[in-house]
C-alpha cells in the first residue's frame, strides 16, 4: 500500500512538471471529470457515490494555480465553466417552463456555487490550506442552508444540494434522521477533502484509511439502522390516485382536447372506488386535482363539487385530501399584496391549495408557502417600481393562464383525520425543504401527504427525481408518506425511506396500502437544520479572524 502510495506521489510529480508546458489540457480534463461526476450523481441516484470524488478535480484546479499561476484566469473561468455544466446538464427540464427560466437558473445557481469555491481559493492564499479547507465546507453548506431554510431569500434552488445526491440509496443515509440532507452534504465534502488531500499534497497509509472509513463508516450505521428499523405507530389503510389528465392537452379549459371538469371528477372517483375498502380512511388526490377555480367561501355550493361530498357521504369513515385550484376575494381593506385588483374595490388572490374534506361541514383548507420561483411568483416582486409591478399584474390578470402571482400561505397545517391519524400536506416544491415540513411534525403530523403535478415537466427526468427526494423526508422525520402524482409516479414510501408501492409515469391508476402514523419526533425535526446554523457562524466568525489578520499584515 506505501509503495502504492509513493507511485500516486512520482506520477503527479512528473503531471506537475508536465503541467507548466501544458496547464490547459489538463485543465480541460478536470472540467470534464468533475461536471460528469456531478451530472451522473443526479442522472441515476444508484451512482450517487460520484459524489464522493466531484469535488476533487475542482480543487485541482485551485491546485494549478500554485504550479501556474499565470494561468489565474483561465483557471477560475474553468471553475465556473465546471459548476455551469453541472447545473445545466442537471436542470436542463426547466426549459419546458420557458429557456429564459433555465437559462437564468443555471446562471444564478453557478454564481452561488462559485462563491464558496472562491471563498476556499482566497482563504488559501491568505491563511493556508487547512484553514481553507474549514472554509470550503462551512462557506458550502452555510449556502444550502440558505437555500433552505432563510426566508427572506426568495430565490431558494435548494434542487442541488450534496445531500440529495443519495435520495435512492435510503440504505446509506438514514443518520439523516439526525442531521437532514445538510449531514450528507457535509460527508461528500469532507470525503472530497480527504482524496483531494491524499492525491494532490500529502499521500500515506493514515490518509488512506481515513478515507476509506470516511465512505464506509456512514455506510455500515446506516445499513445497521435501516435492517433493523421497525415500523412505529397506527396502521392506517390509505389510497393514492393518479388520474394522469395532461397540463398541456386535456386539464384545462383552454386546451386542444380537453377534458370537461366534470369528467376529470368522475375519473377521480372511479379510481378511488377501485381500490376503496371499509378499512380506508385516506385518500389522497394530486396537486391541482380540481383544477377549476374555485371560491373557498363557497365551496359546498358548486355544482361540480356535489358528486365529491356525495362520495363522501357514502363512504362515510372517509377523508380525502386533494389539491385544489382556489381563490379568495378580498374588499380594499383586506387585500394581500399578492392579490390583484379586477373592479373597482375587489381584488382576488390565489392559492395553489389543499383541502382537506370530510363532509360538506368539514372543509381545512392549506395554502401553499413555499411557491416555485418564476412560476408562482415572481421573487422580491415588491421591489419593482410601481408601474412595472401593475402592468405585470395586468398582464397575468387571466386567472386560467400560468400564474406567477399565487398568494402566499401563511400557516403550517396539520389535518386532523381522527383521534389518531393527524396528517401534514405538502404541495410539490415544499417537500424539498426538510425543516420546513418539521414544522408539522412539531405540530402534531403523524404522516405526510404529498399532492404533486409533474406534467408541466413533460417527458423529462424531474417525476423520478422529485419521487426519490420525497423518500428523503420520510427518512428525516420518519413519517409514512402518501405521494399522488397527476402523470408522475404516484406511490407509497415507508419510515426508512423504502418503496412499499408505487405507479408507473403516465399510468391511470390508484394505489392502496398500509403506512404507520409515527408520533415520535426525530432530532431533525426538533432542531432543522442545526448543522447549518453552525456552519454558518463558523463561516462568519472565519471571515472575521482572516479579515483581521489581513488587517494587521497590511498595516
């Protein structure tokens, strides 16, 4: 193993001696390591171990610079090229929104990528590369920390964050139960640092074997947790329905062939009765289920809604929860600032929803908080001039028309079922903020219940991804979780992140199955992401010191 260290150590001596006649080529070889790992990691979960060496190439480029460093420049845009080509080979789907959305995502998630390399390429000049590695993983996961949980950053892309790389592996990271996705973030770094430590500036046995336990050690508790892991809490019987009517074709009014509401209803219905025994108590509709909008102060009233309290009357020891497309109408006093003005003294506000109905007397109703970017809202809209603001409003005034105006909710929601099932209802985009949802743990939620619309995205990548993030959070906060997707994979996932049944993409179908309501709160759901909290002020208090000691040399 020495001797096999030692050729490590002569071969990049001779690459270092190669390198100040030909910095460029393999320059050009790192870029395409590293943005291939990183591609691969999201494009199979199962490879989510490349994880564990994307980040090496990138520090051999900082590495480059101390051999040439007249190649300042095209290193540092190499760098940048390296993160742009990880994003844009791994969110290329937002261009089915609009290119500009993809285009100006990818750019804005290089730029903040790029700041804790760059952040680790000037500690190290400054202060040395230990210190530097300290600032590497704090500067880095201070930025997904953002990303999740500061509420005042607007523009969140929490989709990349190390820790979901191992959303399919649940086998090798149920310790998130203690640290949140933020834990498997801080392991990918702290094992890149090893490699790159072991390969480029210091190769012995000792090293080795630190990064060897580094990638095993995790892996060995985890398997340990996750074979051993019982089920907790009430069996509850639930069924998740998977209509699959198309966003572009068949769901709404304006569509080439679409589908009346009232049939989209009855297919609903019909799919739920197919699988419905006397022992369900939860069924759970899509995101945008009723995709008529709907007035939330008179929803019993409308005619397309009658055959759904019908079915509920019949089936009397029921509760469905299913998203729903709904609006409130608001006089001068009481408008938001998302609602919009559409006569004199009435304005309208609205909500991506879910309801929760028992009868035509109970009726909760969720709004969604976290809103997508772009095609919700427009982020720190509030800070547009006037003019501009009122003229976007008007031009998005057509309540049928893609919405980036959605009203904001404002309450963490758990929908009481019976004395023993309490359940949290998360809406698409929400479920990739992990703390967030422990709100509702906090609260009292003993399951999760996840509506979500993946045909927007058509025939892309994103209904696998999101389906494998969701087994992150029941991992988390072990709670049983109840997807219901309108075209993606509709399924249902245990405690430990397994897949206890799930659909086929595009299939018109329901699912029925047997979860555990857990009323036991995990660390993670108790404290958020505390991990973060602490990289945070270890990042700020490292910028302090090093500030100050720049402060002192200079003077």
């Amino acid at each position: 193993m020495a001797h096999h260290l030692l050729s490590i150590q002569y071969t990049l001596a001779m690459d270092r001696m190669a390198l100040k006649r030909f910095p460029k080529r393999y320059v050009f070889l790192l870029v395409t390591l590293s943005s291939t790992c990183f591609y691969l990691s999201w494009c199979s979960f199962w490879l989510g171990g490349l994880l564990f060496v994307a980040i090496v190439p990138i520090l051999g480029i900082f590495r480059l610079l101390t051999i040439a460093p007249k190649q300042k420049y095209f290193c540092l845009f190499s760098v940048v090229c390296t993160l742009f080509l990880w994003n844009t080979l791994t969110i290329w789907w937002i261009y089915k929104a609009t290119f500009p959305a993809f285009l100006f995502t990818a750019c804005y998630n290089t730029f903040c990528l790029a700041l804790p390399c760059f952040f680790y390429y000037c500690i190290r000049k400054w202060a040395g590369l230990y210190i530097a590695y300290l600032g590497l993983v704090t500067s880095w996961l201070t930025l997904e920390y953002a990303h999740l949980s500061w509420e005042y950053w607007e523009l969140t892309f929490p989709w990349l964050n190390l820790g979901n790389g191992f959303a399919a592996l649940p086998q090798w990271i149920q310790w998130y139960e203690y640290t949140g996705i933020l834990g498997g973030s801080l392991w990918v770094l702290i094992v890149n640092i090893l490699l790159y430590h072991l390969l480029f500036e210091k190769a012995n046995f000792m090293l080795f074997n630190g990064w060897c336990w580094g990638i095993l050690l995790p892996i060995a508790i985890s398997l340990t947790i996750y074979y051993r892991y019982k089920e907790k809490g009430s069996n509850v019987e639930v069924v998740a329905v998977q209509p699959n009517f198309d966003n572009y074709t068949e769901k709404d009014c304006d569509a080439p062939c679409f589908v009346p509401y009232p049939r989209q209803i009855d297919r609903l219905l019909t799919l739920s009765k197919q699988q419905l025994t006397p022992a369900t108590s939860l069924v759970v509709w899509p995101e945008s289920a009723i995709s008529h909008w709907l007035d939330e102060v008179k929803v019993g009233d409308y005619l397309l809604m009658q055959p759904i309290f019908q079915f509920l009357d019949t089936y009397t020891a029921l509760n469905l929860v299913t998203g729903i497309s709904s609006y409130c109408v608001y006089g001068p006093a009481q408008a938001t600032k998302t609602a919009r003005q559409i006569s004199r003294g009435v304005y309208v506000d609205c909500f991506n929803s879910v309801f929760h109905l028992k009868n035509r007397a109970k009726i909760d109703i969720y709004h969604k908080q976290k809103r997508l970017p772009g095609g919700e809202y427009i982020p720190y809209f509030h800070l547009l001039p006037l003019p501009l603001s009122a003229w976007l409003k008007q031009k998005f005034l057509d309540i049928g028309n893609i919405n980036p105006f959605f009203g904001k909710g404002n309450e963490t929601k758990v929908f009481k079922i019976d004395e023993h099932i309490n359940v949290a209802p998360i809406i698409c985009y929400e479920l990739l903020y992990g703390a967030f949802v422990g709100r509702s743990a906090q609260k009292g939620a003993n399951l999760f219940a996840v509506a979500t619309n993946d045909g927007w995205w058509g025939n892309t990548p994103i209904y696998h991804d999101f389906f494998q993030y969701t087994r992150l959070l029941a991992i988390a906060h072990r709670r049983s979780v109840v997807r219901a997707a309108s075209t993606g994979i509709s399924g249902l996932i245990s405690q430990r992140g397994a897949v206890i049944a799930a659909t086929n993409r595009l299939a018109v179908a329901a699912i029925r199955g047997v979860v555990y309501a857990n009323n036991q709160l995990t660390v993670y759901s108790l404290y958020g992401d505390y991990i973060g909290r602490i990289a945070a002020w270890t990042c700020f208090i490292l910028c302090c010191m090093v500030w100050m000691v720049r402060y002192k040399t200079n003077r």
